[in-house]
C-alpha cells in the first residue's frame, strides 16, 4: 500500500505536476508514509491523532508532511467526506488549529459541482483513502515562493482533460495492480460531495 502510494505520488501527482510543492519533499525524503489498520472511523480517529501529534511534534526537517492511509475503512466517498469533518475535530481537540490542516484523496474523489464521470476528478484520486497532514507553516512558504496558487487548480483541470480517461489510465497503470481505482465511478445523481 505505502509502494502503491508513493507510486501514485510520484507517477501522478509529481509526474504531471499537478502539486508544484510535492516534489522537493520527496525527493528530499520528508514525507512519511503511514498505513492505518483502523477498520472503523474510532480506530482512524485514533491513528489520526497520533499521526498529528507525531508531525507536531517531528523537526520538519525529518519529517515535513505526513500520507495517512486508510484502505479497510472509508471506501465510500460520502462517508470519506463527511469524516474530514471529524479530522478537522480532531485537529482543533489537540490544539493544532493554524499549525495543522488535512487535505484528502480518495479513489472516488468527487469536488462539488462535478459530474462522477468528470476526468478533472483525478486531481485528487489516490489509490486508498488518505489523508495528507500538512504543516500550514510549510504550505505559507510554498505558496509564497511560488507566487500566484489559483492557477494551480486550473492548470490541473486542463492537464486532465487532455489527458482524458484513456491517459489517465495509462498512467494510473503503473499502480493498478497494487489496488488502484484508476477508472470514473458510476454516475450517482444527486450525491453531496467536497
């Protein structure tokens, strides 16, 4: 699962640069990748808290970001959603409010507004569940020497949609074979999402 993620990571999210920032930690080894055994959303908000007072408390130079990944709990994406609400609690409970924030892939990610089918969809696909504990000292810096961050979203959109679900496949295919849901899920009218 961590093979399969770091292959998703580097494969596609540094690979067709859809997060500008991803690259230099990697590269730098600064990422730390964590497999949560949780089969319950208890047993995740346990791993959750453990994993943020571990970054909270890591020299940033070890450790500048952590993948929390969670593939036997969480594989519907509207259950996903609605549990960053209880990530984002289970921020405020330790105090990390301003030094923590968690971000969110998933296999069916789906951003509001969004058909199922909609291929820029897959900005945020990852193999499991995982939830991305970033340092919001570390985002302030690479945003401010990256300079304007609202074409990153656009630029991912464009990126997608050149590349079309047969690229994506493609490029998802280094992975398939670890567990990956490279495809669009079926179309469910009406669902809530992120």
């Amino acid at each position: 699962m961590v093979a399969a993620t770091q292959t998703w990571l580097d494969v596609a999210v540094i690979g067709l640069n859809l997060c500008p920032f991803a690259r230099a930690v990697r590269t730098a080894n600064r990422i730390r990748f964590v497999v949560s055994t949780a089969r319950n959303i208890d047993a995740l908000f346990d791993d959750l808290q453990e994993e943020l007072k571990l970054l909270a408390a890591a020299d940033p130079a070890q450790i500048e970001t952590t993948l929390l990944i969670a593939p036997n709990v969480l594989g519907d994406f509207l259950d996903f959603n609605d549990f960053l609400d209880v990530a984002d609690e289970a921020v405020a409970e330790l105090e990390l409010d301003g030094e923590i924030q968690v971000a969110s892939f998933h296999p069916d990610y789906r951003f509001a507004e969004t058909a199922a089918d909609d291929v820029t969809n897959c900005t945020n696909r990852s193999p499991f569940p995982t939830l991305h504990l970033l340092r919001e000292e570390s985002v302030e810096r690479a945003i401010a020497g990256y300079g304007e961050t609202s074409e990153i979203f656009e630029r991912n959109g464009e990126t997608l949609r050149k590349l079309g679900w047969e690229g994506w496949r493609k490029v998802m295919g280094a992975i398939a074979g670890a567990g990956s849901h490279p495809g669009p899920p079926p179309a469910k009218p009406g669902e809530g999402m992120a």
